[in-house]
C-alpha cells in the first residue's frame, strides 16, 4: 500500500469515526472524539482542497486556539454543530451512493430530457428538486452531467442553456423544501420550538412558485433548429415510485425517531438515511455491499461544516457577552427577517457561506428571539439559503455545473437569473417579516 493510499484510508476512517459520533450523538463523544476526527481528517486532506475550504479551516483552527485560550465552554455548541453536519453529509453521500447504482436513475434522466420545451424545462427544474431530496449533491451532478453531454454532442443551445438554469433552480428550491437539506435540518437545529411541517408547509409554495415563475425568465426555443424533442423511455412509473419510496421511507423514519426516540432533527435524517443505505447494501450484488471510501470529501466537510463551527461559535461568544438583561426593540425582530434573506444572498455573491450567518443567528435566536415567533425567521433563514445557493456564483452546485457543462458561473447564476432572484428575495422577505410581526401580536 502507498503512502497516498494509507493518508487516504486514514482520512476515510476518520470520517466514518465522526459517522458514528454523531448517529450516537453525545456531547462528550462530540467534544473528544467526532469534532477532532473531523478536523483532522480536514487538515490531512490539507493539499487536495481548495483555496476557499483551506480559508475557513485556517479560521477554524485560528477560533479553537483562541477559545481554548480564552474560554474553553465557548467550543461546546461547535463541536456538536461540526459533529452533526458531518454525520449528515456523510449520511447524504452514502445514500447518493447507493441511489446512485440503481438502474432507475438512469430512466428517470432521461425521462427529466423528454418532451417539448416548456414540458423538458419544468421536468428538469421539478425533477432536480424531487432527485435532490435523497441525493443531495448527486442531483446535480446527474443533471449537469446529462447536460454536459447534449452540449459535447449537439453543440450549445438554447435548451442546454435553459436546462443549465432549470438544474441551478431546482436544486435551490429543495433547499428551501425538502426535509433532507441541510438547510432545513439546521434551521430546525437551531431555532427552538419548530416542527419540520409547520417550516415546509411554508415553504413549499414558495419553492413551487419560484420554479413556475422560473419559466418566464428562459430563452425562448419556439421555432429554433436547437431543441430537438425526445421520446420519453418507456415504464418511467415504477422509477419514480422508487425514489419517491426512499424519500418517503426517509421521512416517516425521521418523524418517527424524533416523536418516539428524541432525537435531534440532524441526527434522526442521519439515521434515517442510513436505514435506506443499509437495506441497499443488503439487495445490492455481493461484491457491491461494502460501503465506499469517504477520503474525497475534504473540500465539502470544510465548506459546510467549518462555516456552521464559526456561525456557531461566534454566536456563542456573543451570547456570553450580551448578558440575560440584553433585549432588543420590537420592531428589531421583523427588520431582521426582512433582511436576513437579502444578507445572505449579497454574502452568496463575494463567496461568504450563508452557513456561517445562518449558524450565527439561529444560535443567537434561542436568547433573542421572541418566544412563539421564530417561525418567522426559520423561513427567512431557509428561504435566504435556498436562493443564495440558486442564485449566486460561488454556491458549490454552481461550481459543479460549470464544471460539467463549461458555463460561467457568474453567467448561469447572475447574468440569466438576477431578475427571478430579486423577485423571489422580495417575496420570501416580505413573508418572513410578515409572519413575524404576526407571530409576535398574536
């Protein structure tokens, strides 16, 4: 074995080490064994990361030297933060692992490809966003990758340009949906007294209208030489019912945990995950049953959870320093739903994490916030995320699909949907604020 090969089995290792940690889920495990597993297996995946995961983990150590200096409590809430994230990715790519075999994704691509204009561009928004729920990343990595090869072999068009915004846009609006992203998973991490329903029941239809509305702001393929139809595969049914199957199986598991186990929403869609990856495992073929190695994982554990670490630590130091006495005026609380999506997306456009400001306020919202209201801010949170990952340049999905397609990052996200952002920001703030304001007179 290669000393490569023996750095990349012990980055793995680590990995699945903070897997564990974080399916038990204990605050010491958290402390001693799952935060330091997940910063080491960062460091020594220190020469294959990019320049923005090696920025954050260089504020990372830099946040623990000083907490450890000034006030050890301090890492409590990042160390279980970084814990539970890493779990979830973990959890997420297995699952994207497992789904990903299946002959049924497969059909279902090309099924996302058929059909006329309007018909292919709503299949591929509403199809990344329902592929997104149990693969994640994997969503767009299969879509992109599909686009990627219209583009090698019939040349740039007017549909592979609008299929480029239809992958973006999908994705973005499960982040605001769907019970898997991580963006829901730690909103209701981190604002107190919220259930998964009442947080969807939201945003929902705003995610379905964004997609709609979407359909305005394409090219027009009407009576263009460039946007072939296609016939869709024959038996598609049983393909959808598959993962729709999965996502269900994943959600009831979720509840269920939660109601009758107690678990913490993070680590009952870990587990629940898991559940599907192991009856997977167990019908795959049998040189196929092992799971894969997690040594490439580097830059997306940096990125997410790094970013969730600062959120959560500075808002723990700012915590412990406002004082019980602290309050803010009323009119503070809708103000701050109203801007908050409008925040994370102008940090979306010169690179910042919207994690590290979501982490930031969700865990100052347990002192702050007033009681009976965060649903309020759990929807500008969630709503501000999904567009900013939809809607900016430096959103790690956007990164991919240039990669895969050859588009420009700025160009697929600002250039062919800023009007359809600011749209959307306007609305998902207006809602925010709205409810808040509601909530806090009710």
């Amino acid at each position: 074995m290669t000393a490569r090969d023996s750095l990349g089995g012990a980055r793995s290792a680590l990995i699945y080490i903070a897997l564990a940690a974080g399916v038990i889920g204990a605050p010491r495990l958290a402390w001693f064994v799952g935060a330091p597993a997940v910063v080491l297996a960062i460091v020594l995946s220190w020469p294959r990361l990019n320049r923005i995961p090696r920025v954050i983990i260089t504020a990372v150590l830099a946040a623990i030297a000083a907490a450890l200096a000034l006030d050890p409590a301090l890492l409590g809430p990042g160390f279980m933060t970084i814990t539970r994230l890493a779990a979830l990715i973990v959890g997420v790519m297995l699952l994207a692992h497992v789904l990903g075999n299946s002959r049924h994704l497969a059909i279902i691509s090309e099924h996302l490809f058929a059909g006329r204009a309007l018909t292919r561009y709503l299949s591929i928004t509403f199809g990344t966003l329902f592929l997104a729920m149990p693969l994640n990343f994997g969503s767009v990595s299969v879509v992109s990758t599909l686009i990627g090869r219209e583009i090698d072999t019939h040349g740039d068009s007017h549909g592979t340009r609008n299929a480029a915004r239809a992958v973006l846009r999908g994705f973005g609006s499960a982040s605001l949906c769907s019970p898997l992203s991580i963006a829901v998973v730690l909103t209701l991490t981190l604002v107190p007294g919220l259930h998964g329903w009442q947080l969807i029941g939201l945003t929902f239809p705003l995610a379905a209208s964004y997609l709609l509305f979407g359909t305005v702001f394409r090219e027009n393929e009407n009576d263009t030489p460039d946007a072939p139809d296609r016939q869709a595969p024959d038996h598609v049914l049983p393909s959808w019912l598959f993962f729709g199957g999965c996502i269900g199986l994943i959600c009831i598991a979720t509840f269920a945990s939660r109601a009758f186990l107690g678990l913490a929403y993070a680590q009952a869609v870990t587990c629940s995950c898991l559940l599907v990856v192991a009856i997977g495992l167990a019908g795959s073929p049998r040189g196929q049953r092992k799971p894969p190695r997690m040594d490439s994982i580097g830059n997306e554990v940096a990125i997410i959870c790094g970013s969730a670490f600062l959120g959560a630590t500075l808002s723990a130091f700012v915590s412990s320093r406002l004082g019980a006495a602290f309050e803010l005026p009323a009119w503070a609380f809708p103000a701050i739903a109203l801007g908050l999506p409008w925040t994370l997306f102008a940090g979306g456009l010169i690179g910042v994490n919207p994690l590290i400001l979501v982490t930031m306020v969700g865990g100052l919202s347990g002192q702050l916030w007033p009681a009976g209201a965060g649903l309020g801010l759990a929807v500008a949170m969630v709503c501000g995320w999904g567009l900013t990952i939809a809607g900016t340049p430096y959103s790690a999905n956007a990164l991919l699909v240039q990669r895969l397609t050859g588009y420009d990052n700025w160009r697929i996200t600002v250039h062919w949907s800023a009007r359809l952002s600011l749209i959307a920001l306007t609305l998902a703030s207006l809602l925010a604020a709205g409810l808040t304001l509601a909530l806090m007179r009710g």
